[in-house]
C-alpha cells in the first residue's frame, strides 16, 4: 500500500489513554492502588492483544479487536463507579477517540517521514497524543462539570455505540476489502479515509452527549418547576381547608353559647364537654408570623401527628416577609416532606423527631431542619440520591431548595453527623429590611 500501517503498541498506548482520561474524570469505585493496578494490567492485555493483531491473519484481527474492545469496556466498569449502561457510553468514547489519535498521528508522522528519525517519531506522538488527550479531558470535565452526570437510555447508548462501532469499521475497511465504494486504493488514501472517518464519529458522539446533556437540563427544570407548583397547590389546599375549619370554628363558639341556655345541667355540661374537645384540633396549631408558614405547618404537624412523628417548631416568620410565597411553599413543602419520609421508616418511634427553626442573624436568615436518619445515602455531586424506586420522577427536592437559594443570593448547606441530617438555608435579608427590622426592635426595648 506504500505506507507503514500504525505501530500495535501506539493503538494500545490509544486505547488505555483514553480510558485513562475517563478514570481521572469519573468517580472511582475502587481506591488508588488498586485503582491503579487495574490501569497497569489492563495496559499490559492491550499491548499483549495489539501485538498478536499485528502478527495474525485478517480473519482473526476482528475477534481479537473485540477482546481488546472488552478489555478498555472492563476497564472503565472495574475503575469507575459507573452502570453498565453509562460505562458502555464512555467507552464508545474512548474507543472512537483512540482510534482518531492514533490515526491522525501517524497520518502526520507519515507525511514528514522524509526526515525519518527516532527523535521526529517521539515528538510527533508526544505532540499529538498530549494535545489530543488534553483536549479530550477539557471536553470531558466540561461536560462532568457541577456535579451532572449522564442519565442514558439503554436505547441512546446503544447509538452511541454503533456510531463508534460503525465508524471503525468503515474507517478500517479497506485494509479488509480494498474493492469498496468506501476503500482507499493508495496507503495515503486509506489513511485520510481512516482519519476523516474516525474523526466524523468523535464529532458526532461529543454532538450526542451536549444533546443529551441539554435534554437531561430541561427534564430536570420541567420536573423542578411541577414540583414547584406541586408544592405551592398543596399550600393552597391547605389554606382553603384551614379557612373552612377556622369559620367552622367561630361559627361553633356562638352555638356553645346557645347550648348554656339547656335547662338540663348535666346533659348540657357532657354536651358542650365533648364539643369543646372536638374543637381543640381546629384552632391553629402554630403563630410564627408567617401566614405562608402557618398554613404548611399546619398540614405537616396534623400528618405527624397521625404517624407518631414529633415537629418541634422554633420559628420567627415575621422575617420571610421577603420571600416570594412559592419559594417559601417550596423550601418548608421539599425540607419537611423530605425529613417525614426519611423519620417515617424508622421502627423506634422515639427516634421519629423532626426539628424546624427560622431565625435572622447578623443579617441573614437561617432556615434549618434536622432529622434522624438510619439508611444510607448516596451523594451525586452536592446532592443526595433519592431511595425511591421512579429516579427519574424523584430527588429533586435539594436541588429546588438550592435553587431558590441561589435566586435570593443565598447558599444550602447538609450535615450528616451522628445519626442526623441537618439542611440549613442562608439567606442575605435584604437591607432595607433589616433596618426596618433594627428599627422595630429598638421602638420595642424603648
């Protein structure tokens, strides 16, 4: 063909960088020596399995590039805290990216072969694999940046796959068939047709993960915004009941004063006994100051009650005045939902214990919950996994709680010490009424 095919051991250099650069980036399932014992291993199978493709017949060059296709597959599985399905996405990755260095290297050195040299050789793959591996890894960690996560389809992986795939083959058939529509008929030709192709295929795969990656946002802002509304439903619910309850309430007051009139003193004393009994559970249960958080209280506290479950409140509502009434809806709604389901699952019912405080400071408003828990969590980022089976469905209720954090200047912080998680909300109150609440306090102490 009048031109050198590529050195097995630069394909196997390849092929491990690019797992390589995924293992830095990803999170580790293992630690670092044996981390790195499975890196050396895999590295050594790759440069055995190269070695022997270059020696065999063509006919068992595509089943040894399958097992060598296995082993960066197992690589990426084995190092990286990945499932099946994702780590097969990265692979297709790895895989079409080695093959694109790889070729576009030696297409290079082959054209400046004239000055032929162990030094030119060096610095040529040094070059081309440094920069093309660096540009790998900034695209990569781009992509992997503030804690995202692909979330792939078995039927979006099996694309990205049979583009890798296709694009190797397509890439490698003249050197199977050289009587193709797709063939080069010179070694300069195979290889610009090798280059261009296996450059076609990284191109598109990059393409698919910032689809995917803008899909996966916008599911996870459509799920963020129904759990909004979700929340702030449930607030109106709450309210319109409570207002039926409270004129309820006062209606009943005026009948007790008819019923002292009944003549007959002990029927009319058992009466009004049990009716002032049943009027207890009506009256407001909290008085923080905050309508908004008077109302969701209320459902909680009557949903505690009946499940053994103890809220202590300490709260001053007077200062989330400032606080549009969805954002509030959503933060108590998504801290105190979360912290119910995490109490409810626990046996002992003394354990059941859910503490809610909002207070200002030095300027800032503290939102804090704390809970016991006893299951594991897992973490995903600065968030934590949701237990329920629907994933997809679930889990968003730290990420809304930042969210609106964030919208206020503010900041979310988790602890999870000693059996509790604690959720503290900090929020900048704004100045104008800080002074204003300064300003009440010194009218009150004069």
């Amino acid at each position: 063909m009048g031109m050198e095919d590529i050195p097995k051991l630069y394909t196997a250099l390849a092929e491990w960088l690019a797992c390589v650069i995924f293992v830095l980036l990803l999170k580790r399932r293992r630690g670092n020596l044996e981390t790195a014992a499975i890196l050396v291993g895999s590295l050594a199978l790759l440069c055995v399995l190269q070695a022997v493709i270059g020696i065999v017949p063509i006919g068992l060059w595509l089943p040894l590039m399958a097992v060598a296709l296995a082993v960066m597959y197992g690589t990426l599985l084995l190092c990286c805290r990945l499932t099946p399905t994702t780590a097969a996405f990265y692979w297709s990755v790895a895989f079409i990216m080695a093959e694109f260095v790889a070729s576009l290297e030696w297409q290079f050195y082959s054209f400046f072969r004239a000055l032929d040299g162990a030094l030119l050789r060096g610095a040529v793959f040094l070059v081309f694999y440094s920069a093309s591996y660096l540009l790998l890894y900034r695209l990569e960690r781009r992509q992997l940046s503030e804690g995202w996560n692909l979330d792939l389809t078995r039927h979006e992986v099996l694309s990205a796959a049979v583009v890798s795939v296709g694009a190797f083959l397509i890439s490698n058939i003249s050197y199977v068939n050289p009587n193709t529509p797709m063939s080069g008929q010179h070694g300069a030709d195979i290889f610009y047709i090798r280059t261009l192709v296996d450059f076609g295929g990284v191109v598109m795969l990059v393409a698919f993960q910032e689809h995917w990656r803008e899909l996966q946002s916008r599911r996870e802002a459509d799920a963020i915004q129904n759990l909004f509304q979700h929340q702030y439903e449930q607030y109106r619910i709450s309210q319109e009941s409570i207002d039926l309850i409270h004129r309820k309430y006062h209606d009943l007051k005026h009948q007790i004063g008819i019923l002292r009139m009944e003549t007959d003193a002990g029927k009319r004393e058992e009466y009004l006994r049990q009716l002032e009994s049943g009027l207890g559970s009506f009256a407001a249960v909290q008085n923080t100051g905050s309508a908004v958080l008077d109302t969701i209280l209320a459902t909680k506290q009557r949903y505690c009650a009946d499940h053994q479950i103890t809220l202590n409140v300490v709260a001053d509502g007077k200062q989330l005045g400032f606080i549009e009434v969805m954002d509030l809806c959503s933060i108590f709604g998504n801290a105190l939902d979360n912290a119910i389901e995490s109490v409810e699952k626990l046996e002992d019912a003394e354990k059941r214990l859910i503490r809610l405080a909002v207070y200002a400071k030095n300027g800032l408003l503290m939102i804090r919950t704390d809970n016991y828990f006893e299951s594991p969590l897992k973490k995903n980022g600065d968030n934590f996994e949701t237990t329920k089976a629907d994933k997809a469905s679930h889990g968003y209720g730290i990420k809304n709680i930042r969210y609106i954090a964030g919208k206020y200047n503010g900041s979310v912080s988790i602890d999870t010490t000693d059996g509790w998680f604690s959720l503290k909300v900090l929020i900048p109150i704004p100045e104008e009424r800080d002074a204003a609440n300064v300003g009440t306090a010194v009218h009150s102490a004069g």
